[in-house]
C-alpha cells in the first residue's frame, strides 16, 4: 500500500506539478485552455525532471556526492515544485487569496 502512494506521488511530482506550476506563472489564467494547458504541463515537467537528473549527475561527477537516486530526484522535484509554487504565490497572489 506505501509503495503505491510513494508510485504515484512520485508519478504526479515529476509528470505534472512542476511543469502546471510553470505554465500557471508563464501564462495568464485564461489564455490557454485546459487540455493545452495540460500537454504544456506535461512537457515542461519532463523538460524539468531531466534538467534536475543531469544537475545530479554533475555533482556526482565533479564532487562525488549525492548522485542519481530515487531519492534525490523526488528532494529535487520537491524543492523546485514548492520554489515554483513560493514565485507563483508572490507574482498572483489572487489565486490564493479572492477579495
């Protein structure tokens, strides 16, 4: 049961949450529809996870820590979802609070 939450947490954090965090701060709200939103959130997050997998790779080439783990890329992950949700808070702070 803890295997599959972990599968598909890690699923959503590298298939979808980076990239539709991104595309909600590069796009205005109404500008692209959900299904294009999506495949643009889709992209980007994969574009973004394998940046963050070569960014492991260099540490571990260069100052032999860390490495490529399972681990590591969801710290990774983690670190530039809640990066990307701290800028989008700052630049649309509507989204979280309506007046």
């Amino acid at each position: 049961m803890i295997i599959q939450i972990t599968n598909f947490t890690g699923l959503i954090l590298s298939i979808f949450l980076p990239g539709f965090l991104l595309s909600l701060i590069l796009f205005k709200k109404n500008k692209l529809q959900i299904i294009e939103r999506l495949v643009i959130s889709f992209g980007l997050s994969v574009a973004i996870s394998i940046i963050i997998g070569l960014f492991l790779c260099i540490i571990k080439v260069f100052f032999d820590i860390l490495g490529i783990t399972k681990l590591n890329l969801y710290l990774g992950l983690l670190v530039v979802s809640l990066t990307l949700c701290l800028i989008l808070l700052y630049k649309k702070p509507t989204l979280l609070f309506r007046k």
